[in-house]
C-alpha cells in the first residue's frame, strides 16, 4: 500500500520574527475539538470522532505542524453501542488526551452514557522512544450520566486526580455550566460527587470542553464560550482546585476571518515555548485545526497576536532548518497492497463487520461487498475527510453486482460526498474498469466525472491518458451532524432476502490538492 500523506502548509512571510513559518491551519482537515499533548520529544493528538471508526484517531508530530495519523484507541466498535442505535453526531465526544505514570489516558464524552476512560498498556520502552500502534485496554465507563461532556483529567502533585467537565443541556437539561470532581487513584471511578465551579450564564453561555492544567501554583481551566461559530477562549485560574476563580478572554475572532476560535489545548515545547491549537468550524469542511503563539504575562496566558487568532507565526524553534519557505501539496494515495485499512479511512456507522471488505493484497485491490442499508445510513460507507481546499478525490474501481435474477437492480456501488445530504456518483454496471472523480473547489462545491482510459502508470490518477465525462449537476456540500463533510466508497443493497452479495473492487484511490 503506497500511502503518501502531506498534512501541514507552510508560508514564507518576511513579516515574522523567524525565518520559516507556519500558515493557519496547520491542519485543513475536520479534527473537531482536538487536544495535545507532549510525551518527551514527540506531541500527539486525538479530537472528537463521533460515530466513525476506528475512532479517537490519534496523530503524531516532531514540530507541532507536521502530522501523521499513527494510531486510533477505538479500532473496531464504539463502546456502548447496541444494534439499532442513531449513531450520526453521536458517541464520541471532545476527548482529553493525557500521559500519567508511562500510560496514555483518552477521557472522552458520550452524551447518552457518561465518561469514559480508555487507557493504553504501560509503554514498554523510554517515552522518547515509544512506538505505534499501542495496545489499549477496553474502555472504562467512569460516570454514568446523559449529558456528561467534555471531560480532562489532572494528575495533582499530592496524588489527587481531578476531573472537570461540561454539560450538554439537549440531554442534563442544563449547560453553561462546567464542573468538577475527584477521580480514585487509578483515575477510572469517581470518588466524591461532582460540584458546579463556574456558571456562565450571565457573560460566557455556552462554556464547555474545559482543559484542566496547573503551572506555578495556579489551577487553569482554559475553555471556550459563546458558541462554536462566534465564540471565544477563556482561561480561569485559582490556587484552590474548587475556585472562587478569576478569569480573562484570552482569544477572540476580532478583526480577524477566523470565527470561533473554539476549543483546543495548550502544549509546551522541551525549550519552553507555549502554543495553543484550537479548531475553527468552516461548514462543509468542518472544524480545521489552527496554531497560536503563548506568552506567560504575571502567569496569565496571552494568545495569538494581541488576542487575535494569527494568519501564520515563526514555527517552533526545533525541526525547523529543512523546512522549505512554500505551500506543500497534501495528497493521499492508496493502493491497497496490505491487509489492513490504513487509518485514515473509517465506517461511518459506528462499527466495523468483516464481511464487508477483503484487502486482496495478492492483487493490490480492496473489494467492498454489498451490504444492506438502513434507513439512517449504510453503515458500510467508507470515508475520508475532506481538505478545506480545492482538492480532487479520484478512484479507480469495478462493480460486479450479484448475476442471480433475484438480486437485479438490488446493489449500487459508488463515490460518495456524505453529511446532512449525501452526493452520490454510481459506477456503471458494465464489469469493466473505469475512474471516478470528484472536484470540489475551496467552497465546497462539487462535481463529479467519470473516466475511461487506460491503467495509470504514472504518479497519480489525474493523468491526461483518462478521458473525463461530467456526470450530474454541480452541488454544494451540506456538513454532517457536528462533522465536516466526507468523502469515499459504497458498495450496499437494499433488504431483500440473500444469501451472497455483490462487490466493488477498488485498486486505487487519491485526493490531491488542486492549486489555483
């Protein structure tokens, strides 16, 4: 599997104190509230995933711009899902991610069940070296409760562990508020109740996803208020874990084209700097990750520039001298010659069934099977997130749905743009090979086209051997519930009785950025 993954753009602006820096976003992809951290030299983030799995994917960097999806703690089935359950902008929220005592902790809220811990094994090398995948242990429901949100451990110096989180009021019946409580040693069980700390009613409605941290003495709580498409950050700090606290606005849109800024985390580099990566929601293209510059003023954080979100700043100083001064191309190529998915692709419909793809790495294909839909969703999309840029997603594919009478006209197999209104471009029924090809511009505005031409020999599939044929009207991609819109592959039937299926055979699939 030839997997080529670029994630991060680059400027060069003769403005900025240093000589190589960085353009926001650092990550123009739906990583819907992220958290990092720093594990010795290596960051490493998780975001909501929602229903898709795998899930909590996890990525890696060296220098807070460069990522690369390493691992994701949920492989196979979100926990506390039951057959039948309404899964779209469900299960997986607002994750917490954490290393205590050579573990990683992901906290994360379902706001239909409570708060949940998946921890991984003890690492079993220095954590400057420590590899991925890891193993993770099976998910710990740490309180039970509808509308129990946003959740982030600490670890406190005289052994205590706390836990601060939100409410989500279409469930507790109230928000705007966040809590807190202490957790039993081993972090998974609650040891006395949770008590409101801060009410935000009167100037911070909407607060939620807190990040607990403590520095010179000081609890922090760094939060966003005022909703995600206007609202701002909040840092709160006291010298007592249950407050009273004092509070300041730290970051705000301003003058400024990003809206929001909303939830995030703050991380220090090994030489001290401080940076805060937050997401900005951008509709279609869902909630993209940016990166802001931390000054420590009288231990109070100072974000951005001025407390306004930048357009690019000077990168953290390590890693920086092979950086190039030019956008780089983001590009994903799969060729499908390993036994397994890589981890940028996830389902849809909150776990996975193997019988619904063969990785025939003999042939490098992925074969879908046909599987049945339901009224919600076909549960077997395969799915991609989509850049928030002008970008083509070409596949090159063959559909053989079932021969048996019984089955005609049963199957469809295809490219998908999926959200709140699915786009779909069906392959022909003709047993033969051919492209399929969606264009979206930086707008989200998509057309499709179907190619013919001969195998690809060369470094991608927009070569000019392939003759394009527009197919269908141009449209406007709709987001999904609190995601971006995606897109991928299906291959699914409706419920008629049978006992085989039909399948669609991929041997290629790529996105790739289209410059202007």
């Amino acid at each position: 599997m030839k997997q080529h993954i670029l994630i991060a753009a680059f400027l060069f602006c003769p403005l900025m104190a240093r000589a190589v820096s960085f353009l926001n976003p650092i990550l123009p992809y739906d990583y819907s509230d992220p958290d990092v951290i720093r594990v010795g030299e290596t960051y490493l983030m998780t975001s909501s995933s929602f229903s898709n799995v795998p899930g909590l994917q996890i990525l890696a960097s060296k220098d807070l711009v460069h990522w690369e999806i390493v691992d994701a703690a949920i492989r196979y089935r979100l926990p506390g899902y039951q057959d039948g359950d309404r899964v779209l902008g469900n299960f997986v929220w607002a994750p917490s991610i954490r290393e205590h005592d050579g573990r990683l902790y992901i906290f994360y809220g379902d706001p239909d069940r409570g708060i949940y811990c998946i921890r991984s094994a003890p690492f079993t090398s220095q954590l400057s070296s420590f590899t991925f995948p890891l193993q993770w242990e099976e998910p710990v429901l740490v309180m039970e409760g509808k509308g129990l949100i946003d959740p982030c451990p600490l670890w406190d110096e005289d052994g205590r562990v706390w836990l601060c989180h939100a409410l989500a009021g279409s469930r507790a019946g109230l928000k705007s508020v966040l809590l807190m409580v202490e957790l039993n040693s081993d972090a998974l069980s609650v040891k006395t109740p949770g008590c409101i700390i801060f009410d935000g009613h009167a100037e911070h409605p909407t607060c939620e996803g807190p990040k607990l941290y403590k520095r010179n003495g000081y609890y922090y709580i760094m939060h966003p208020a005022g909703g995600v498409k206007t609202g701002w950050q909040v840092v709160q700090r006291s010298k007592n874990i249950y407050g009273p606290y004092e509070l300041k606005v730290t970051l705000a849109q301003g003058k400024t084209a990003v809206n929001g800024p909303h939830q995030g985390g703050w991380v220090e580099t090994p030489e001290g700097e401080s940076w805060f990566i937050h997401f900005q929601d951008v509709g279609a293209a869902g909630r993209i990750v940016h990166m802001q510059p931390v000054r420590w003023v009288d231990d109070w954080p100072e974000m951005g520039s001025n407390g306004e979100p930048v357009t690019g700043y000077g990168l953290p100083d390590k890693g920086t001298k092979n950086l190039k001064s030019e956008i780089i191309n983001h590009k994903f190529i799969d060729e499908f010659d390993k036994n397994e998915l890589s981890l940028d692709w996830q389902w849809a419909g909150g776990y996975i069934d193997p019988k619904w793809y063969f990785c025939d790495v003999a042939n490098s294909l992925l074969r879908l099977y046909s599987a049945p839909r339901n009224e919600e969703l076909m549960p077997n999309m395969l799915l991609q997130k989509i850049p928030a840029v002008a970008f083509a997603a070409t596949a090159r594919v063959r559909f053989l749905p079932h021969k048996d009478k019984k089955m005609q006209g049963a199957e469809q197999a295809g490219m998908i743009v999926f959200g709140r209104q699915r786009f779909t471009l069906e392959v022909p029924v003709t047993d033969e090979w051919c492209y399929l090809r969606l264009v979206m511009n930086d707008q989200q505005q998509g057309q499709f086209y179907i190619g013919k031409g001969l195998p690809v020999t060369g470094d991608g599939l927009l070569d000019t051997n392939i003759q394009w044929e527009k197919a269908g009207e141009p449209f406007q991609a709709v987001a999904g519930y609190w995601t971006g819109a995606q897109v991928g592959l299906f291959c699914t039937r409706d419920n008629r009785p049978f006992n085989d299926a039909g399948w669609l055979d991929v041997d290629r699939f790529e996105i790739t950025v289209l410059h202007k």
